[in-house]
C-alpha cells in the first residue's frame, strides 16, 4: 500500500513538473513570438508593400522620408524644393490615374502595355511623383527613376503623433497618441478607485458588522464576474449621454467615460484584494493598539494599514493591470479617436482597443499588422514595469516592518 502511495505522489509530482515546464515554454514561445511580429516593423518599408514611388530620371531627389512622402500627397508640400529638389511645382500621380488617359483596350488583355504607358507618362512630366505597383513599375526604362525609401524607423513609432496605419502611400504609425491615451484613461481610473476602494475595503476590513460583511463581499465579489462588455454597454447607454449633457460636450464618448468604466471595473479587484490583506493583520497587534490608547481609526491607519500594505499594493497592481489592458469596455466608450490627448472631455484610443479593432483587418505579416504586435509589446513593458514597481514597494515595506 505504501509502496503504491509513493508511486502515485511521484507520478503527480511528475505530472506537475512536466505541466509547469510546457507552461513556462509556452509562455517563453508567445513572448518570443510577441517581439519578433513586432520588431520586425523596423524591416518594414516606409511605404505600402508591393509599392514603389517613381520619378523622372533627372529629378536630384534620392530619398523621401514617411513624412515628406505623407506630406506630398496631402498637399502639404507642394515644391520639390522644400525636399532637397529644384524649384518645380510637384505633381503627384497615383496608379488608378491611368485609366482616366488610355482605354482598356489599349493595355491588351493582360495589361502587358501598362508599364510602357506608365513610362510614358512619367517621361512626359519632370515634375511628376507616382506611386505605382512594383509589377507595373517601368523599371527598364532609362527616362525613370526608382526612389529608393527608408525603412521604418524606431523614431517615427515611439515619436510620431498620427496614428493612420492604412495612409497610402506611407503609413503613419506614430504611437504616441494611443500611449497617452492608455495612460491618461488608466491613470484617472486608478485615481478614482484607489480611495473608493480602500474605503470600502476598510468598511469591510474593520467596521461593518458580520452580517453585512457577509451581504456585502459576495455582492462585490460577483461584479469581478461581470463580462465587460456589459461595463461597456452600461457605460455607452447611461454614462456616455449623461456625461454629454452634465459638460454640454458635442460627444459624451470621452477619456473621462473610460476612466469611470475602468474605474468601476476595478473596484472588485481592489476591495477583495486590500480587504483579505487587513483581515489577515494579527489581532494582537489590534489589542496592543487599542490597549496603549489608541482609537480604532488610529489603529487603522497607524497598525492595520501598514502591516497589510504589502497586500495593498498588490490590489493597486491589480487595479492597475486591470485598466491598462481593458479592451472591450474602453472600446465602446473612449470615441476611438487616434489623436493627442490634451484633456478628460476629449476622445481617445488606447492600445488595447487599437489592437482589438484593427487586427482583423491587418493582413498578416503586412506593415499594419507587425505594428499592433510591437503594441503588444509596449503593453508588455507597461505591465512589467508595473509589476517591478510593486515589488519594490511590497520589499520596502516589509522591510520598514522589519
């Protein structure tokens, strides 16, 4: 009989072992796979794949950043002089244009004759810039140049203020909108839950008598289970038109909404986490405070308070990690709007919404969609960062105790 328990111990501990080593492989795979995806981007060309910009041969620009390229097309730059170039108005020219100056009879069946044609055109026209497919590009042709692009650059992610990731000819990928906006909507929800939830948690922890305690921590407890899409749909049909009418704001889907959604959202995590932690303060460490003079409020914040603060930061960590990777819930109320963030009445869109709205549209392995996975990655900073913080807060703390 003993024999046959030391085999079955063994044989769980094997399978327990075998368990955390696939976990912890898998986890190492996804991570491995996270930055990969990601960092490629900067492999990326600057503009669409399978494209390519033509010009005419005796143009002396060589090389158009994402931004002059944008900026180009857009109208914003109009002479080749403000690029490096002579002074010559620029005429943009994009593929489609063709068809609007020869018929398709004449291209043949296979538009055999298109890179002919497009040659043509960009011979008759010094000034011209065209973004042409790589397969009708007239690559052959001595009156053409190719201009060579940059690749996408670490600069142009972590420093760009304009988020259209479908721009053609270049995509603009800066990410610093959808950053601010994760942190601005995620700070201000942590600035409300934060005291709301300690408050309670204290309620619970040291006041409330055991039948309201025992009414009150499952009721709290159930909301963790709420799906957020329910959050989100009571955010945009109560909260989005009352926080329009209350600010007299031309859209009530604002950075303030999803702060107060996240905020609500967080409140569970941190009251059940920071209750368990003051309820697990040793009652002789109450006594002695109650004994020497102290009144319950001091015992509170003067014994209780610090001896579970190593509990409480772990509640603020998951509080944290719960609005800075909320998607749904933020999705249907921030207003998706990719812009600079100058204020809580103001639209925005945070990464996790970003990677959720747009990555079933991205082709893989295209530009767009190394860009969300390197999104993926920041979220992963974000979060580790997080946790490194309370970890050292939780390690200072125990060894004030200490």
């Amino acid at each position: 009989m003993k024999r046959f328990q030391k085999i079955t111990e063994r044989l769980i501990e094997a399978i327990f072992t075998v368990s955390g080593a696939l976990t912890s492989i898998v986890i190492l795979l996804i991570v491995v796979f996270l930055f990969k995806e990601g960092f490629g981007l900067f492999n990326s060309p600057s503009i669409e794949s399978g494209y390519t910009l033509c010009v005419h041969a005796n143009n002396n620009v060589e090389k158009l950043s994402v931004n002059e390229i944008k900026k180009i097309f857009d109208s914003e730059i109009e002479n080749w002089k403000e690029v490096g170039g002579s002074d010559a108005m620029i005429q943009t020219f994009r593929f489609d244009e063709i068809f609007n100056l020869y018929t398709d009879t004449e291209f043949g069946n296979d538009y055999e004759l298109l890179p002919q044609k497009l040659g043509e055109v960009i011979k008759n026209e010094p000034n011209i810039i065209a973004y042409l497919p790589q397969k009708y590009a007239p690559t052959g042709m001595k009156d053409v140049k190719i201009l060579s692009t940059e690749k996408i650059k670490v600069t142009d992610f972590f420093g760009g203020s304009e988020w259209i990731p479908t721009a053609t000819p270049a995509p603009l990928l800066g990410v610093l909108p959808l950053v601010l906006g994760t942190l601005l909507v995620s700070l201000f929800a942590i600035l409300f839950a934060l005291p709301l939830g300690l408050g309670v948690a204290i309620y619970l922890s040291e006041l409330a008598s055991e039948r309201s305690r025992k009414i009150m921590k499952p009721t709290i407890e159930l909301l963790a289970g709420i799906p957020s899409v329910v959050y989100g749909f009571f955010g945009l049909v109560v909260l989005v038109p009352l926080i329009q009418k209350t600010f007299h704001l031309p859209v009530g889907e604002t950075a303030l909404a999803g702060s107060i959604i996240l905020a609500i959202m967080a409140l569970p995590t941190i009251i059940t986490v920071a209750e368990d932690a003051m309820r697990n303060t040793p009652s002789a460490m109450r006594e002695a405070s109650i004994s020497l003079g102290a009144s319950q409020w001091q015992t509170i914040y003067k014994v209780i308070i610090p001896y579970a603060m190593s509990g409480i930061s772990a509640a603020v960590v998951l509080g944290i990690g719960r609005a800075v990777g909320e998607t749904m819930a933020v999705l249907m109320v921030t207003g998706n709007a990719a812009v600079m963030p100058s204020s809580l009445f103001e639209s925005v869109r945070t990464i996790p919404a970003t990677i959720a709205a747009e990555l079933g549209e991205a082709p893989a392995g295209g530009t767009h969609y190394q860009a969300l996975f390197l999104l993926g990655c920041i979220l992963f900073f974000i979060t580790l960062l997080i946790s490194i913080t309370a970890e050292l807060i939780a390690k200072n703390n125990i060894n004030k105790g200490t």
